[in-house]
C-alpha cells in the first residue's frame, strides 16, 4: 500500500487467498431441484403464460388481417345452387354429422352427447389428470387421448373440405365469394364502381286518378277499410295493395275478383254493389298501373 503523496511509490493491493473468486453467477436453482414442490403461479409462471397468450394472439390478429372471412350475397331462400357451410374450425363437427350413427336417430346423440362428453372431458382434464409427470411418454392414458383426438380433428376437417369442393365441381358453382370479387376486379379493370350488394329500392307507385268517383265506390264497399285509405294493403295481413293492381289482373279479371271474392279473405260484392257499379271500379282499379302513374 501506498505512504505519503509520492505519486512515484509503488502501490501494493493485499487481498485475501481465504475468499475465493466467484466463477459462476447468483442463478436460483430450478424447481425441478426441489422434489415434492413446484414453480411458483405468480408471478413466474403467469408470466410465461401471459407471453404465450401475447403471441398467440398476435398470431391470431395477423391470419384474420390476411385472410379475411369471405362475404357472400345476402341471403336467398330462393338460391338453389348455394352450397351450406360452416366455419373451417367447425367443419369437423358438420362432417361427424353426416354420419347416420350421429344423424337421423341418432341426432341427439351427435349434437349433445358426443360433444359433451369431448369438452367436459377437456374442462375436466386438469382434475382428472393430476400426475406431476410432465414427460408425455410417461402419461400413456392422456396422451393417447390427445393423439387421437387431433387426428380425428383433422380427418374429419380434412373429409369435409374435400367433400365440399367435391360438390362444387360436380354442380359446376362458383363460390359467391369468388363470383363478387371476379366482379369487383371485372369492375375496376373497366374502371367502373364495384357491383353494390342491396337490391334496388322499388319506387311507390302512386295512385292514378284519384278524384274519380269510382273511389267513393271502394269506400261504399268498405274495400278501403282493409286494402287502405293510401291503397297500400296490409302486407302483415297478407292484404295486397290495389296500386299497380292493374299490372297483375286485367278489367275481366277484375270485375269476376269483385263480383265472385276470393275466399276465404276477400268477400264477395254482388250483393252489395249494383253491376254498374263493379264495372266502373273495376275499370278504375285496371288503370292503376304504373307506366300510367309515371305518364
């Protein structure tokens, strides 16, 4: 050691042989290093699986904003070539459905029963399952089970897909998903906007002639208190409207409608309404067509 203010002496650091020198880092030991316990649930492992949620579900975000769910036309009862599917992560469930032991009969049992039984299994795994082995191979019983449900998962999946492109080969369809955006790129190419997907607003048609007396002869018969003052019927009553009554039956048809009925809605007038009387609404109500209206 050094004496004095003499930058010139030699300076000596003593140290002590009996302490030595660390070679490794203060490292806990792993959990595995004490029999009989395990890792702490907080924070370490919370921890890692709250990092595991976190990419998984970064994962998840990004195949959604790649592959985008495909949007078809709105629905159609009247569309006969459309091809019923579900989602793909439930298409194993609509294959195991096609089944005639899970079908038909048996419906019950392949809605409720076998899927019951597979999920409570799996909420109850964590119960039932209670070994500390974590070595799968040491665990025959669950991971038997496991194997063998991830590949019927993914033959079941794989059946149905294939069974679906099956039949659009055979009835020569075109998915709607695919159809709107050959449309859209048909479109664009052409420099036009995109086919819009609502139906085109139906314009009212209105009434023509209103002032003619014929009117005050509907409202004598009453047919006003069910067809509307405004002649719009009663959809809801299954009552039609008289406007544009003159595109859908002509002046004969017409006068045999008011004459005869038409059971067991609409009663009949000839009791109620002189022969004059009928041909002048009916050819009232035959003029009630839009191209008229529009004139």
């Amino acid at each position: 050691m050094a004496h004095g203010h003499n930058s010139n002496e030699k300076v000596v650091y003593v140290g002590d042989s009996r302490i030595r020198k660390r070679k490794h880092t203060m490292i806990p030991p792993d959990y595995t290093a004490f029999p009989g316990k395990s890792e702490a649930f907080i924070p370490n492992f919370l921890l890692k699986e709250w990092m595991v949620g976190c990419v998984a579900l970064v994962g998840f975000l990004v195949l959604t904003i790649t592959h985008p769910a495909p949007l078809g036309y709105p629905a159609d009862p009247n569309t006969v070539g459309y091809i019923p599917m579900p989602d793909w992560y439930f298409l194993f469930l609509y294959q195991f459905l096609k089944y005639p032991y899970a079908s038909g009969d048996y419906v019950v049992l392949g809605t409720i029963g076998v899927p019951g039984v597979a999920f409570g299994a799996l909420l109850l795994a964590p119960f039932l399952d209670t070994g500390k082995e974590r070595r799968f191979y040491r665990r025959p019983i669950a991971s038997s089970l496991m194997f063998v449900s991830l590949i019927a998962l993914v033959y079941l999946t794989k059946v149905s897909w294939d069974h679906y492109q099956h039949q659009l080969e055979l009835t020569n369809t075109v998915p709607e998903h695919i159809e709107r955006e050959e449309k859209a790129r048909e479109a664009a190419l052409a420099g036009k906007e995109p086919p819009s997907n609502k139906p085109p607003a139906e314009q009212e048609v209105p009434i023509v002639a209103a002032d003619d007396p014929a009117k005050q002869i509907a409202e004598k018969a009453t047919c006003l208190s069910c067809h509307g003052t405004d002649l719009k019927g009663q959809p809801g009553a299954n009552i039609p409207a008289l406007r544009g009554v003159g595109d859908r039956l002509s002046k004969d048809e017409l006068v045999n409608v008011i004459t005869e009925g038409i059971p067991p809605g609409m009663p009949s007038f000839k009791d109620k309404l002189s022969a004059d009387e009928i041909d002048q609404l009916a050819t009232w109500l035959s003029k009630q067509k839009a191209e008229a209206a529009a004139e």
